[in-house]
C-alpha cells in the first residue's frame, strides 16, 4: 500500500463515524446514509490528491489534518447528498394495482392480525418521537451501533445516551399499550 493510500485509509477511518452522523443528520435514513457515505469515500478517493495535507507553516498536526480532512469530505458528502435526493426523486419506482393487490394479499397471509397491530402500533408510537429521540432510535436499531459509538457520535456520555435510550422504550412501550388497548 502506498503512503498516499494509508493516509487516505487512516484519515477516512478516523472520521468515518462522524461523516455518517452528518450525513444521516441530512437524510435521516440510516440505509441512505450508508449508501452516500460509500460514494463518499469513491468521491473523496478519487480526489485525494486535491486535498492539501501540508496546510500551514509545515507545523501541522495530524488532529488538524483530520479536522481539515473531515471538513474536506463533509463537503464532498454534502454534494452526494443533494446529487441522491435529485437521483430519488426522479427515479421513484410506482407499481402496477394488480402488483400492490398481490403483495397486499401475501403479506396479509404471512402476518399474524396481532403482530400486524403491534408493528403499527408501534410505526405510529416511532413517527411521534421527536428529532433527537428518533436520531438515537434509528443509530441504535436500524444501524446496529452501541451506546459508546452513539455517544461518540453525538459527542455525549455513554450513560446520558442509555438513559436516553432506556426513556425512549420506556416511551414507546406506553404509547404502544395505550395504541392496543384504544384498539380492542
């Protein structure tokens, strides 16, 4: 590997967490935000050599270089951003009626009426979440990250960000009773 390559892979490393905290922050889809921090990185690659590693008097640190390099691809990020919500919106997929009657159908067999009630029970108690709390839910849940990444993250303490998460259950499992019971 040459040096050039390991710079990349190091600078890319140490700020990949923090790129798709900003970049879910933008898309709010943590699936997209993957997918844009992939092109990300194949952008920022590609334009390695456009990134100055030697800003300043010759005196640079490595933490500014990483400040640099994350300014630096937070921007590139920015551009993907914009360039996948232009690609979404004139690429959406519509099915046919007869398509969306089958897939009604077949997933009206292979689910249960109660699990069924519980899984929009439980969309609708997640779509009344705030911001913040729908944040951690889905770094959580839908990505699969643990407490202390989250708190990197998000630049809190590990125990703020488990008393958040714990409230934030505590939360959902009410509004779900509250959903089921109003229901029966």
């Amino acid at each position: 590997m040459s040096a050039k390559e390991e710079l990349f892979a190091e600078l890319f490393g140490a700020n990949q967490l923090r790129l798709f905290g900003y970049v879910l922050g933008l898309v709010r889809n943590s699936a997209d935000a993957q997918d844009i921090l992939q092109q990300t990185a194949v952008t920022a690659w590609l334009k390695f050599g456009d990134f100055d590693t030697d800003v300043g008097d010759g005196c640079e640190t490595a933490a500014a270089t990483q400040t640099n390099f994350f300014r630096w691809t937070a921007t590139i990020a920015r551009h993907e951003t914009l360039n996948f919500k232009r690609y979404r919106r004139r690429s959406r997929v519509y099915f046919d009626q007869e398509l969306m009657e089958q897939l009604g159908h077949t997933i009206c067999e292979l689910t249960s009426d109660s699990s069924l009630d519980r899984s929009n029970a439980l969309t609708n108690c997640l779509n009344k979440l705030p911001d913040g709390d729908n944040n951690l839910v889905e770094c959580r849940y839908a990505h699969g990250l643990g407490s202390l990444q989250i708190a990197e993250l998000l630049g809190r303490s590990q125990s703020s960000v488990c008393n958040s998460l714990r409230r934030i259950r505590e939360n959902l499992l009410r509004c779900m009773q509250k959903s089921l019971s109003a229901e029966s």
